[in-house]
C-alpha cells in the first residue's frame, strides 16, 4: 500500500477533534497489516511536511496569519480551521502521488 493511500484512508476517519498523524500511526494495528517500513517513510513524510511542528495546527498557526486569526477567535476545533487542515492534507496526498509514493 502506497503512502498516500493510507493518508486517504486516514483521512475517512479525520474530524475535527482528531489528529491525522496520530490516526496514520495506530493504521497498521486498526488493518491488521504489517507495514513496519511503509509507516516508517510515511512517518518521516508527515515530520517533513510539518517542518518541526509536533502538529499540523502548531504549523499552520506559526505561518498562516488567516488560520492563526480563526483558532484565536473560534479555536482548533472549528469549521475554518479544520477545513484549512483539511484542505492541507488533500494537498498532501496530491504530493505525495506525485512522487508515487
């Protein structure tokens, strides 16, 4: 299974609460598959793609002036905030086809 097919099942269970890497990390065991290598480079694929940041919301806080703006005013949790995260990961996976990965 290629990298951007797990970020896509992943994203089936992402909501607005939940954290995409933490969702990806606990796939292999929800599967029952074995992809010790495979969650490996997806893991180093997602710690590059949020350069540093333990979260994606801590990076899109750090260099997006709008989503800074709607999580002070409405939190993490809301509709604008978790569209533009959401919105991050599509593009993600869109990246990471690209590579074919």
């Amino acid at each position: 299974m290629k990298q951007s097919e797990i970020v896509k099942k992943a994203l089936l269970e992402y909501n607005r609460y939940s954290f995409l890497c933490n969702i990806v990390q606990h796939f292999e065991t929800k599967s029952g598959m074995k992809l010790p290598d495979l969650n490996k480079d997806l893991n180093k694929s997602l710690e590059d793609v949020l350069k540093g940041k333990y979260t994606l919301s801590g990076l899109l806080r750090d260099t997006n002036k709008k989503y800074a703006g709607y999580e002070k005013r409405y939190g993490w949790t809301s509709n604008a905030c978790y569209k533009m995260r959401l919105e991050f990961w599509q593009a993600f996976i869109v990246e990471l086809e690209a590579k074919g990965l």
